[in-house]
C-alpha cells in the first residue's frame, strides 16, 4: 500500500472548499458543493467529505470534534523562517483563525498554527533559516 491522500469530515463544504482553495492555495478538481471534493496540494490528493453524506453512504454515525480541535493537524512546510512569518501573515489576512504566531522552536523549526473555519489546526514552518539554502 501506498499513501494517497488523507481526507477530513466537514458540515460547510462550501467555505471548507474556498478556504482550502483561495487561501491555502489547494487546487480543486470538482465543485464546491458536491458531497465529496477533491483537493490536491504539490502532489497530495487532499479530500473533503460532507460529514451527512458519508453518514448516508456507510450507514454509521460517527462523533466529531467542535471548536477549536487538536484531533490532529495539517503540516504545510515553506522554504525558510522569512516565509514562515509572510505565509502566517498572509493567509491570516484572507481569513485564517490565528493560534500561534510564528515561533522559533528549541528544536530548530519556526512555526505557527493557524485554523480552518471549522477549527482544524493547521501548522505551518520551516527548518531552514533566512540565510540557509533547503537540500
């Protein structure tokens, strides 16, 4: 088995799907009210799934997180501790809830977190100092 995405339950998938696309910057291969939307960033297929259709389509009722959730969290990296601090700035201005500010942590990583309008965390950081190159 190889891994091919990951998907996450949602109850707006409207705003789920714009927040993905116009601010995060996932590209979409469907509309944005179908029961299931297929969003792919830099290869990784990343999929929302209307929590009452997928309900309908197993026949399960499932318990999910309210609010601001720390069930798990979406890691996006960028080049360098400059962009970190842009990249944070930028999408908490086109709408982002803001956790953390950007942080430079013991272990080496700047990082910040950030949420999705239905509270999912999702970080963003980099390893790489301004002056550093990535490998």
């Amino acid at each position: 088995m190889r891994l091919d995405g990951f998907g996450i339950m949602v109850d707006d998938m409207p705003t789920m799907v714009r927040f993905y696309r116009d601010v995060l910057g996932f590209g979409i291969k469907e509309d944005e009210n179908t029961s299931n939307v297929y969003l792919e960033k830099d290869g990784t297929l990343f999929l929302l799934y209307r929590k009452s259709d997928f309900e309908n389509m197993t026949g399960n009722k499932f318990a999910y997180c309210k609010g601001l959730n720390g069930h798990y969290e979406i890691a996006l990296s960028v080049d360098n501790y400059e962009a970190v601090d842009s990249v944070f700035n930028d999408v908490v201005q086109k709408g982002a809830r803001e956790v953390m500010k950007p942080t430079t942590e013991p272990w080496g990583q700047r990082t910040c977190y950030i949420a999705d309008p239905e509270g999912n965390l999702i970080e963003i950081g980099s390893f790489t100092n301004e002056g550093e190159m990535q490998a």
